[in-house]
C-alpha cells in the first residue's frame, strides 16, 4: 500500500472540512495518496477500488485518525452499471458528493503489434470510458452540492511519445478532451473541472513491474527537480484545484512533473 510520504500535509485548506469526496481508485498508489489526505483534511471521504485487499488495509490504517471514518466500496469501474451503484452507494454514504477525484487508471504496459481488439476495449474501459461515466454519476450530486470540482488524472505520457503503452497514452490524451468537455457542460451548473498531469511517480508497483534504478535516474536527470517524485507531490494540487482556492479555474491542467516538459 502506498500513501502519503508525510501522511499529515503542511497545509491545510479550511473549506475542505467536512466536503463530501469520492475518489476513484483510491485504495493505493496515488490515489491512496488522495484518500488519506482528503481525510486528513476532515473531509468525508469514500473511495471505489476493485482491489479489496489494499482497501481494506487502508482503511484500517486511518481508522480513528481522521475527522470522519473512510468508506470504502468495491467496483469494477469498468462496468458502467457498477459505477452507478457504487457512486450512488458513496453519496448515501457521505450525504452527497462535492468534490470527485477521477484517479483510476491501469497503466500496464502492451506491444503496440500485439494489442487485441479485446484488450484495446478493455483498456479504455479502465483508463477513459470510467472517467465519463463517474462524472456522470456523479453530477446530479455534484450539481445538488453547488460548488462541485472535479479533478481527472491525465499523464504527460501521451506528450513524451513513448510507444510502449499506446492505449494508455491514448487514453491519457483523451482525458484532457473530456476535462474540457465537461468544464463547458457543467460549469453553468456551478461545477468546476480540471486535470492533472503527472510525471513519473515512482510508486512501490512500478518498482516492483517496470521501473529500475537506471530509468529512475535517466528521469531525474531529465527533471528540473533532482529527485524522485512520489504520490506525496501529486497531494497539494489536487487538494488546491479541488478547494475554493481554485474558485476561477476550469476547463485547464497542472502537470506535476519535476520540470520535465
């Protein structure tokens, strides 16, 4: 399980006390990340994940050291039905959904020559169609609520022209299509969208799958900022762009990569 490297953020934004947020795939890596520190916020937080075991620790780990108890609810998100019942299970739950984190994503990677049909499908399923469909579960919610935000997790993948994970980057691409999409739709509604880009966040399966210590270093030295970047750094921009202190901001980007771009 991967969370927060200092689990109680330096700062804290007030208004996110008691904020209904969902995120997806928040039971490890960066979203355990975004988990936690909405949490720690004093948010009330319910997370989707289809990995029960992770969740459950997770849970576990905050239990009673948050402002509310975090919920966890298990779904395949790439079965739009199970989205609906698992979004409208979380706004039962915390009593509404202000703020959505659209985190969820699988970037395995796959030889452009040997993608199937099947796994093509599949991978959009989990790295783009979820994000449209959780949006739109969750906007009758986020439009009840007011002043909803919705942050979607892009990549600069898609911007680096890597060509081992063609899927994922197309997805990745996709996603600022829909974050600006959707920053049109529902901004007259009183909902604001954003994105972010991350770089390379070294997180434990990543070491464990495809990173070595020579990428990792191949990568830093590409960075402006000469260090490894881990889920901690993806934390404070989502907590701002999901915060009135990004009241004026929608339909744009962060990317979050140590200088790399």
């Amino acid at each position: 399980m991967d969370t927060v490297a200092a689990s109680q953020p330096a700062f804290r934004f007030a208004d996110l006390e008691d904020r209904p947020v969902l995120v997806t795939g928040g039971g490890s890596g960066i979203g355990a990340a975004f988990t936690e520190a909405f949490a720690r916020q004093g948010a009330r937080v319910a997370f989707l994940d289809i990995a029960r075991e992770p969740s459950l620790a997770l849970v576990a780990t905050l239990s009673g050291q948050t402002r509310h108890p975090v919920e966890f609810i298990e779904a395949d998100l790439s079965d739009v039905s199970q989205i609906r019942s698992a979004v409208a299970a979380a706004a039962e739950r915390l009593g509404g959904i202000g703020v959505l984190v659209n985190n969820a994503a699988l970037d395995d990677r796959h030889e452009f020559l040997e993608v199937t049909e099947e796994y093509w499908d599949r991978n959009q399923a989990i790295n783009l169609k979820q994000m449209f469909f959780c949006a739109q579960a969750a906007a009758p919610h986020l439009i009840a609520d007011g002043r909803g935000a919705v942050v979607n997790l892009s990549s600069i993948s898609f911007l680096l022209n890597m060509g081992g994970l063609p899927s994922y980057t197309t997805a990745k691409a996709g996603i600022l299509g829909l974050t600006k999409s959707l920053a049109g739709r529902l901004g007259p509604d009183g909902i604001r969208v954003n994105a972010l880009l991350p770089g390379m966040i070294v997180t434990e399966r990543q070491k464990a799958l495809w990173l070595t210590d020579e990428g990792i270093a191949a990568m830093i030295d590409r960075q402006c900022v000469k260090r490894s970047l881990t889920a901690a750094d993806m934390v404070g921009p989502c907590l701002f762009l999901a915060s009135s202190a990004s009241a004026g901001m929608s339909a744009q980007w962060i990317t979050v990569d140590g200088g790399t771009l």
